[in-house]
C-alpha cells in the first residue's frame, strides 16, 4: 500500500490509488483530539471508504463515533428488526437465505435524504476466510463515461424503490404492512462537500428512469450498471479482521459484500448518518 503524507496526527495508507485507505494511529474507544477528528473527516472525503483495524469498541463507542459527523440514522425497516433502531446487525449463518448487501449498492437510496455514511463494525469473520467487501468509487464511474454519455444523462432522474431488495435481492417477502420509502433523484448528483459528480445509480434501489420508455429505461439502466459492475478499476477491496470498522461515504460509493464463504458464519454491526440535504444535480 502507499504511503500518504498529507496528514499529521494519523496514518493513512492507501488501498488503491484512488478508493480506500487504513487509517493507522487511531484508538476509536478513546476519544478524538479536534486535529484528528479533522484529519479524519478530510481523508474520508479524500479517500471515500476509510478501514480502521483492530478497534475494541462497545455499540456506544461505535455510535458516539458516527455522532461526530451527524444524526443517526434508522433504517426504514428497523422496526421489523428488532433491537436498537439506530443500529443495523449483518449477520450470516449456515442458515442464512441471503447475505445482507450482496449485490451493488448505495445504502438505503430509497429515502428522500439517503444516509451520508455508514460504519460497519465487524466482529465475526468467516473462518477459512473469504467475506471481504468491495467498494466502487462512483466519482470515477461518471469520469469513465463518454462525453456523449454525459450530455445524454444531464437531467434525468430516476426513482429509487425501498421494495426492491426485498423482491428482488433478498428474494422473501417483504413483512407483512411494511411501508417502503419511494423517491426520485436525478441520475448524476453532485457530492455537496466536493462538488464532484457521481453516477447516482444502483442495482440494489433504482428501478427505472423516468421519462423514457420502459424498453429504454431499462437498456439505459442495463448499461449504466453493467459499467458498475464490470469495470474493475472502480473498486477497492476490504479485507476484513476481527474488530475493523469500515467509514464510507454513501453519497459517492457503492459497495458490494461478497457471500463466498458459505457454509461459515459473519457478524457486524453498521451505524449509519442521516445526509443533511436532498442528492441534487
Ligand atoms: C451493507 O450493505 O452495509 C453490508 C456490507 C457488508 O456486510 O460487507
């Protein structure tokens, strides 16, 4: 990994040129001096998908930590979860029918504000290996597009369905009565702290664009994820211990949590930020 200078009072070390960095010197359970909080968030912004290892932290550490950079979120479907609102639990068994987060996505792009970012602790990690997570960088997905592509995507929007992971990914049906969020946001967004775009697509939410035929829609959305999900050169991988937490920003990412250690087990926890604005073009 190369080594990043930029910063004073952390570490930080590469995973890919572009997407994903470890952050080293830093002890979540104690807390942040002001310089490191700061240095933190800019490689963050920086660096999208930020992995610390080896961090022994309870679920109020874990939340405190995502509380410096905004509100907790609660997921839409907590309620028929269980257990804390503000924390989601990714587990999987043996038993499991389906692995949360196996597939592209952005998190819970359904909302009208999507979260900003989640944190996901992981504890368990499958034994014989395997269960890393990929992360595409969603900046660079928009950047590799034609010009022509471009111009052809500048003000459309799409609508993004809280039912799909349930009836597609997930492949059960969604618990009885549940209300899933329905919203629109344009196809290309600009990431309100960067002022970068960001190909504002994902598998795992976005079931079509609007104003086109549904033939149209779905060719234009066939290509735009199959960008996403063939181009390499989009990702980084994190491998996970016991004890990391991975930090990423939901508004310029997507990730992809790969099941390929069937029949072994896997366990986090994720805290996600509410996003303090509509995605906007
Ligand atoms: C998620 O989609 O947040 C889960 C990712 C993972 O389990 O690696």
């Amino acid at each position: 990994m190369a080594q990043i200078n930029r910063y004073e009072t952390i570490g930080v070390d590469s995973i890919t040129p572009h997407i994903g960095a470890v952050v080293e010197g830093v002890d979540l359970a104690q807390p942040l001096s002001n310089e490191q909080f700061s240095e933190i968030y800019q490689a963050w912004l920086d660096w999208k998908v930020l992995v610390f290892h080896d961090q022994v932290i309870d679920q109020e550490q874990h939340k405190a930590f995502a509380r410096k950079f905004g509100t907790l979120h609660v997921h839409p479907m907590q309620h028929s979860y269980g257990g804390d609102p503000e924390i989601l639990r990714v587990k999987t068994t043996k038993d499991s029918k389906y692995t949360a987060g196996n597939g592209w996505h952005t998190d819970v792009t359904c909302d009208e504000i999507p979260p900003l970012g989640s944190m996901l602790y992981i504890t368990e990690t499958p034994e014989g290996g395997g269960g890393d997570t990929l992360f595409a960088d969603m900046y660079l997905a928009y950047e590799l597009l034609s010009e022509k592509m471009k111009d052809m995507l500048d003000g459309l929007v799409a609508v993004h369905d809280g039912a799909i992971p349930y009836l597609s990914g997930y492949q059960v049906s969604p618990p009885e009565g549940s209300k899933y969020p329905r919203n629109e946001h344009p196809v290309v967004v600009t990431h309100p702290e960067t002022g970068k775009k960001v190909l504002y697509v994902n598998s795992g939410f976005t079931s079509h664009i609007k104003g086109l035929h549904v033939w149209e829609s779905k060719a234009l959305m066939g290509a735009l994820l199959d960008h996403i999900a063939q181009t390499q050169r989009l990702y980084c991988r994190v491998q996970w211990r016991p004890n990391t937490l991975t930090f990423w920003d939901n508004r310029c990412t997507q990730h992809h949590a790969v099941w390929d250690y069937y029949p072994h087990s896997r366990y986090g926890e994720r805290v996600s930020i509410l996003g303090n604005e509509r995605p906007a073009a």
